[in-house]
C-alpha cells in the first residue's frame, strides 16, 4: 500500500511530520491520510480555510491541535536523530512494513521507528504474552513457560517491555533462543523503565524494538494504552497471563478482540486479586481459558498461524475443538 499520487520521499517526510505531531491512533489524521494522501493532510493542518473541506465536523480541533507541532525543520533532525542511533524508520509501502498494521485503518500507526530486525514484525507466528507489572511468582513463572514453549514452538514473543510479566515474558524467550519484540510507548532512545534497560538493549540486538513514536517521545498513560494497538495487530493470538481488575492488560485484550485476534487468560486463585482482571475476561467470554502451550497452540491454529493438524484414528475431534467466544462488551473494559 502506497500514499495517494505522492513521491516516496515526499510521503515518507510528510508522514515523519505528522508522526511527531500526532497522539498514536489519531483517527483523523488517519482518515485524512486515507482520503488525500500525508502531504496533502500536512497542508490541510497548516493551511485549512473554509473552502478546503466539505465536512468540518472535528476536524478544527485537529488543525489547533496539530498545527503548532507541524515543523520541517523537527521533523528533518528526528530523521538525523534516528539515523544517527541505528533506528530505521518504517512507512507503508516499505519493504518490511508488518501488513498487520491495515487492521487499525484509520487507527493504524503513521510511521515506525525500529531498532533490531524489522522482518521480525511481519513474522507469520507469534504469542503476544502481556499482563500485571507487579507479578506474583506465579505470574512470572507462568509467563516464562508460555514464553519458553512459543520458543520451542517456533512462535515469535511480543510484549510490552515493562515490569512483571512482559520482561519475564521477554527474558525467558532470549534464554530460550527465540525471538522477541517489544513495542515501546516512547521514543526508542528513551528505553523505560530505566530499570529494563540492560534487557531491551539485548532485545534491541537479537530481536526487535519498535515504537509509533519518535525519539525524545516521553512515555505517558494515553500511549501506553495506545501501544496494545500494535501488541495486538503484531501477535497472532494474545495471552494475559496475570492481571488485576482494571489493569491495562485489559485494554490491550479488547484491542486484540476488535481486530478479530484470538484472545486467551491464564486462571489464578480466586482469592488473588493480581489474577481478577483474566477471570474477568473470561466470564465476559472476551478470553478462552489458557492453562499451558498446548492451549497457545490450538490457538494459533485456529488463527490460521499453523497448518491444520491431520487427526489420527485414535484422536477424537472434540480433543480438537473448544468452545467458540461469543461478541464481548468491550468498552466495559476501558473503563
């Protein structure tokens, strides 16, 4: 997918310009992209009069809000900047770009800033393992094994690069000798937490580090909701292994859900309050029941990552079948 009768170039820059101005899963920059392409989109920031639009509807607000952040000038030094620290910059139509992101349509990402293997974010088989930051034992070793036998299943692991679940996801996978990506919810020369530094460094040169964001982008509550878009569209089915009531997780669960990946929730003691938010996707039946690989990997089949399996005359079709989800209330769930 290209941008509309535009110069590669052109398209490239003007998109860069509104990456930086732009809050991840901007619907309206998105929709304009669509319709005229990202440099006409910058003009129309810039430069809107009344006669340039049919429909205003939010688009006002979106010129206010953009257009003090539109500079050419910022945007050619972010590009220096990435260059400068082996950061590759992703726009559709790249070689490399993870067509998954054409789930989001108008929510999609508008540009990608990489470090490490970009063939990684177009992997045909991957677990997105996320949940809690402040994991119990249980939730970390939980995470390790799922993440060790995606590993040995020949699954890609992504997570989100915070604490608790997502860097045991993370770390289990490299011990494993598997491949990892995070996506991060700033600008990749920021790495947070500080205190996973020393881990995404290592993923950032075995796997991949990848970001919606530009360099010297600080991470903030909106974007970290925002960064379970690209969890989601880069997994091919999801897992919350630990989570609580009103966890973020959660959020990234119903993203997973809206663009048709499969969703799993590993169960805990109904007395563990760190466990409520996976009971709660499972009775809202947004999340199957997850209690080892063997359910990953039914998952992964029937999201059409691995090829059918053959059945043998002593295997029942039941052992095969689970039941299906239901529609599930989303929007309970980023409340």
């Amino acid at each position: 997918m290209t941008d509309i009768d535009e110069a590669p170039e052109d398209a490239r820059f003007a998109r860069v310009m509104l990456a930086i101005a732009s809050e991840p899963g901007d619907a309206v920059t998105g929709r304009l992209i669509r319709a005229v392409g990202p440099s006409e989109t910058v003009r129309l920031a810039m430069e809107l009069t009344d006669a340039d639009l049919s429909v205003r509807t939010d688009v006002d607000a979106w010129r206010q809000r953009l257009r003090s952040r539109l500079s050419e000038d910022h945007a050619r030094q972010t590009m220096e900047t990435s260059d400068q620290l082996g950061m590759r910059i992703l726009v559709p139509g790249d070689e490399g770009w993870p067509e998954s992101m054409l789930r989001w349509h108008d929510h999609g990402p508008i540009a990608l800033w990489v470090m490490g293997a970009v063939e990684h974010l177009s992997a045909p088989s991957s677990v997105g393992l996320i949940g809690a930051r402040a994991a119990t034992g249980y939730g970390t070793y939980i995470a390790g094994e799922l993440a060790s036998g995606s590993v040995d299943a020949g699954d890609m692991v992504v997570s989100g690069g915070a604490y608790g679940i997502d860097a045991a996801a993370h770390r289990a996978a490299l011990i494993a000798g598997g491949t990892t990506v995070a996506v991060l919810a700033g600008g990749l020369d920021r790495l947070y937490p500080a205190g996973n530094q020393q881990l995404l460094e290592q993923i950032a040169q075995t796997g991949t580090l990848v970001s919606e964001l530009p360099p010297g982008a600080s991470p903030t509550k909106h974007r970290f909701e925002q960064r379970g878009r690209l969890i989601a569209a880069l997994s091919s089915a999801v897992v919350v292994v630990e989570a609580g009531y009103r966890s973020g997780a959660l959020v990234t669960a119903a993203q997973a859900m809206e663009i048709g990946r499969k969703v799993g929730a590993v169960p805990g003691p109904i007395t563990s309050a760190a466990s409520a938010g996976c009971h709660r996707l499972m009775r809202d039946e947004i999340a199957e029941v997850v209690t080892g690989m063997d359910d990953v990997t039914m998952m992964l089949r029937r999201a059409g990552a691995y090829p059918p399996r053959t059945l043998t005359p002593d295997v029942s079709a039941s052992v095969l079948v689970s039941p299906s989800t239901s529609p599930a209330r989303t929007t309970e769930l980023s409340r």
